[in-house]
C-alpha cells in the first residue's frame, strides 16, 4: 500500500476515535424532506411513508419502541444507505446512525464527497429497535421491508449501499457473511448495490477498516460513472486519494 492510499484511510476513519469519546451528536427534528429540487409527489410519498412507519403496530418491535425510524436524508439522492435497525441512541431521537456507528457512517460517506444532508437518504431494513439491539427476526423484517422498498421507489437513487449481513441478506435474497459478498456489485430494484460491513463492525474490528475503504473508493467511481456533477465536483478530491 502506498503511502498515499494510507493518508486516505488514515483520514477516512480519524472520526472513529472522536465518535466513541464524544457520543451522540445531539438530535434535531426529524427530516422533513424539503427539497425544493424534488418533484412534489415524492415529498408526498415519503411523508405518508414516514407517517405509517410512526402509527405501525405489524409486529412485536412496535411494544418497546420509544420513537420509530423512518429515515432521513435527500429526496433525490445519489445514495441510499440501508442499516439493519435502530439502536438505543436512533429509538431516543427517531433518526438513523446517530451514535458512534453513526459518525463513523458521516465520516465513510464524506470522505468521497457525500452527506446525508446533500446527497444521500439513510435508512434501515427494520425501523423499530430490536430489543438489546439483537438482530431482527424474520417475520420482523418480512413485515417491515415494504416500506423501504416503497421509499427506495419514490427515492429512485443512482446506487444503494447496504451495511452489513442482515441488511444485505435481507434485500439480495442471499444468505452468507458480508466478509464474502462485501466489495461486490449487486442490484436491488434495477438499481447497482454494493454490500459492505457496517459501520458498528468497523469500530469492533478495526482491522477491516483497509476493506471498508476499498469499497468507498468502488462506490466512488461507480457514481462518477453515472453521475457528471458527481464526477466534476469531486475530481480533485479523486485525485488527491488515489480513486
């Protein structure tokens, strides 16, 4: 590895350390998806979305929750993010990646020119917490599914990036660690989804850390692929990384 490319993952995860010293960032309203560049019908779309994930009662998850999680982000982004659940900090606030999974998720996607707040939306497979943050059953996520994949069709983003087993298993259909199908390109909808490990993993073994990064510059190019203001607006931070 050149010296260069070391630099970059350095930078890409020196969040890591801040997030689990500093905490949660603090909590702000609930998205609300005002994007004066999206047509008016997705709005509509994802607030009623947003409303039934808040009022739904299909399973077991809904008895202990304090906030449901519909998601947040851009309504036309560039990247959906799919998580597995809600923790403890994400049921507090009602929103997606807010503990230190979550800042080191901002620090993954800024590191090629992405935000939540720009040009991503981030969501999760189930949008209640699973109880001491277990993995979510089956009939949980057969249950909850739809709604992401009513969002992933209002929101139609260039690519999807799933965190993790559970949330790539559950969209692809396929079963296997995220060790195997990490860095490989799939399709979900019609559209080019890249699996790689969840951020919370990234924190327990910090020895993926090289991977994880190798996937961000991936994902990188496939947007400059399809994206021309992606690819200009982000040519010289290209560049300086080696992407």
């Amino acid at each position: 590895m050149t010296g260069t490319q070391k630099n970059a993952i350095a930078r890409f995860f020196d969040a890591a350390a801040a997030a689990l010293s500093t905490g949660c960032r603090a909590a702000r309203a609930v998205y609300d998806f005002k994007d004066d560049a999206a047509p008016a019908e997705a709005q509509a779309a994802l607030e009623k979305i947003a409303a039934e994930v808040r009022a739904c009662r299909a399973c077991k998850l809904c008895e202990e929750r304090r906030n449901a999680v519909p998601g947040e982000g851009v309504r036309r982004p560039l990247v959906l993010v799919v998580g597995e659940g809600p923790g403890a900090d994400e049921d507090a606030s009602g929103r997606p990646f807010v503990g230190p999974a979550g800042k080191l998720l901002d620090q993954m996607l800024s590191s090629i020119g992405l935000s939540r707040d720009k040009n991503c939306f981030i969501a999760n497979i189930v949008k209640c917490r699973p109880p001491e943050n277990r993995e979510p059953e089956a009939n949980e996520t057969s249950r909850c599914v739809g709604y992401l994949e009513r969002q992933t069709d209002a929101l139609r983003p260039l690519v999807i990036v799933s965190t993790g087993r559970t949330s790539t298993g559950t969209l692809l259909h396929m079963g296997g660690g995220i060790r195997r199908l990490r860095g490989s390109w799939k399709t979900y909808r019609g559209i080019p989804l890249l699996p790689t490990f969840h951020p919370s993993y990234l924190l327990r073994d910090p020895d993926q850390k090289r991977l994880a990064w190798e996937d961000m510059k991936s994902l990188c190019r496939r947007l400059a692929e399809l994206d021309p203001a992606y690819r200009a607006q982000t040519a010289a931070l290209r560049a300086g990384r080696n992407i």
